[in-house]
C-alpha cells in the first residue's frame, strides 16, 4: 500500500469515500485531494490541495504521491459542458505527466464506455470493445481519458496503471444519471424494452478502489455485482413506479425538455434503458475482490437513501413544493381555459 495517496477530482463522491475508506489502512500516511474546491472535512489524514491540471500546485503534489487516482472531470449530466471530450483528455494527459514518479496510477471510470447496444452480450467482459453511444457525451470523454491512460502506460512502460470500469451506480449522494432516475418523480421507461440491469453498491465499489491503490491490479477491470436482473424487476426492487412511453415519444421528450432546461436527460441516457450493458467482474473477484452486496440489496439501499428532493433537470426540488406548484399550475390552466370559453361565447 502507497504511502501518499493522491486523488485528482476530490470533489467526485468516489474520491470522498475512498479518503475516508483510506483513513482505516495503516500503510496510507497521507491522502492529498486536488481540487478547484474544497470538499467536506474528511479525516485526520486528509490534506487539501487547491490545485487544477496544469498549475505549478498540482504538478507538486503529485510529485510527492506514490499512488494517484484520478477522478476524470465528467458529469453525468449529459448536457453539462464539462463533458467535452478534448477538456478532459487535456486534463488527463496533465495529469499523467505530474503523476510520472508514482509507482501506480489508478482511473475510476465507467461501464458506459462500452455503449448500451441491443447485440451486447450479457454480462459484458474486459474483453469486449469500447463503443460508447454518440449520443450520450459523458461517455465519449471516458473513453477519450481511458485511451490516454492506457496509452500512456504502454509508451512509458508505468509500472501500475489500473482502469477501473465501475457498473450501474444508483445511490443518490453518487449523483449519477441512474441516481437521479430514482429521484425523480418516476422511472422513465421505454416500451417494449426490459434490458437486464445492474446495481453496484457504493461501498463494494471503494474496495474495488482500495485494491487498485494497494497496486495489485494491472490492467482493466469491471467493477459490478455478480447479479442482474430486468429493469421492470429493478424498478420494484427500487420502490419505484416505471412509466413506459413509446420508444418515439421517449426520445422526442427527452429532447425537448432538454432544449427547454427542464432535464439533463437524452437520448443517450435513454438507451441505457433500452439495451443491455451489465458487467461481467469475474476477473477482479479472481483478483480478490468480493463484492457483499447484491443487485436487489444495492437498489433497496439506494431507495431508502432518497430525499424528500424531487430531480427535475438539474434542480432538486422539495417533493411537497412539486405539488404545490402542480396544484397552482392545474389551477392557472383550468382559469385560462375558463375565460377562453367565455370569449369563445361572447
């Protein structure tokens, strides 16, 4: 186990657990979180560092970490500008080059990468090609900062570079577009599909990540429960009602909420639930890890981490103030209506 642990992107919910995951290994002296901002009070060993990609700052920390786990700088908001593909392979290819001392590098990224397409095979392996959806941009820049790191580890022959693929994460303080599929006031659905899904418990995925820091994990590797089941199944499982809409009127709401800013959602997140991307981990369970948490469990747990906040496009709104403005909403429109039929009649 490292010494110096360095996490690029403190601010991500991965990198906050695993800092305070850290706190119990004996061997980890020092956990440095770089980031623009700074995150929560996360323990004793804990030390920010106000750095970005590129500054003298960072290049510093970095220079004294033995272990770094980067954190790429994507938001699952599928709209969110954050998501450029060419920001964050500058950002990862910064990093990488102020991270040339440490003896293992560590990228937390995603099963998206590999795209949800009907000819998947179920579950998906290492093995299988990365094909993200064109439509889903969060996905192309994993891909994009995958590829640098990868690249990179041949080039210079790094002793440690580990790409960890986690699976389907649904716990609300993860903020990821699954998470805000179950805050929202319903699962949007597409009809005619019941894809196999998949739910990985938070806490099985910062072992994965533990593991990877203690540099016992070369390579690429899924992170995900042995389980899965159908997406009508999950919904239950989650406590949460499933709205199915024709696949037509899926994609066309979805963009016209999006152009109007009520959701962040698109057609890309859509064909997450629409086809088949659950993972096959059976090459880290053989490296040692075990997940404790299977898909029913994970779901169950993330439901009954929901707030009262309802999801609606990028604001949280308080469920009992969704219906008071639904409410004055109905009421507005039975009085326009109200005085178009008495216009109508004089």
């Amino acid at each position: 186990m490292a010494g110096t642990v360095a996490l690029v992107g403190a601010l991500h919910p991965a990198a906050r657990a695993l800092a305070l995951r850290l706190e119990d290994e004996p061997a980890v002296e020092r956990v440095l979180g770089l980031s623009g901002h700074e995150p929560p009070l996360l323990g004793p060993k804990f030390e920010f560092v106000h750095a970005t990609p590129g500054s003298e700052r960072f290049a510093a920390a970095l220079a004294s970490a033995d272990a770094v786990v980067l954190f790429p700088p994507v938001e699952m908001a599928e709209r969110d500008p954050a998501n450029d593909p060419a920001g964050v392979e500058d950002a990862t290819e910064q990093t990488l080059r102020a991270a040339s001392k440490a003896s293992t590098l560590v990228l937390w990224s995603s099963g998206v990468v590999y795209g949800a397409h009907p000819d998947n095979p179920v579950p998906i392996p290492e093995t299988q090609p990365v094909s993200p959806n064109e439509d889903f941009a969060a996905a192309g820049a994993l891909a994009q900062a995958e590829q640098a790191v990868l690249g990179a580890a041949e080039r210079n022959g790094r002793p440690t570079v580990t790409v960890l693929r986690a699976g389907a994460i649904w716990a609300p303080a993860w903020g990821t577009f699954l998470a805000r599929a179950l805050q929202a006031p319903a699962i949007l659905a597409v009809r005619g599909y019941d894809p196999p899904v998949q739910a990985l418990d938070p806490r099985d995925a910062v072992e994965a990540l533990v593991l990877a820091v203690r540099g016992a994990l070369p390579g690429t590797y899924n992170v995900a429960p042995a389980d899965w089941m159908p997406a009508k199944e999950a919904a239950r499982a989650a406590g949460r009602r499933r709205v199915e809409l024709s696949e037509r009127l899926a994609f066309t709401t979805a963009e016209r909420l999006g152009r109007l800013g009520i959701s962040s959602a698109s057609p890309g997140e859509l064909r997450c639930h629409m086809h088949p991307w659950v993972l096959d981990s059976s090459r880290l369970r053989a490296a040692g890890w075990t997940p404790r948490s299977t898909t029913a469990a994970a779901l169950a747990d993330a439901a009954r981490a929901r707030t009262d906040d309802v999801g609606i496009g990028g604001v949280q709104v308080r469920r009992s103030d969704l219906y008071k403005g639904a409410a004055a909403g109905v009421a507005v429109v039975a009085t326009l209506a109200l005085v178009r039929r008495q216009a109508r009649r004089r």
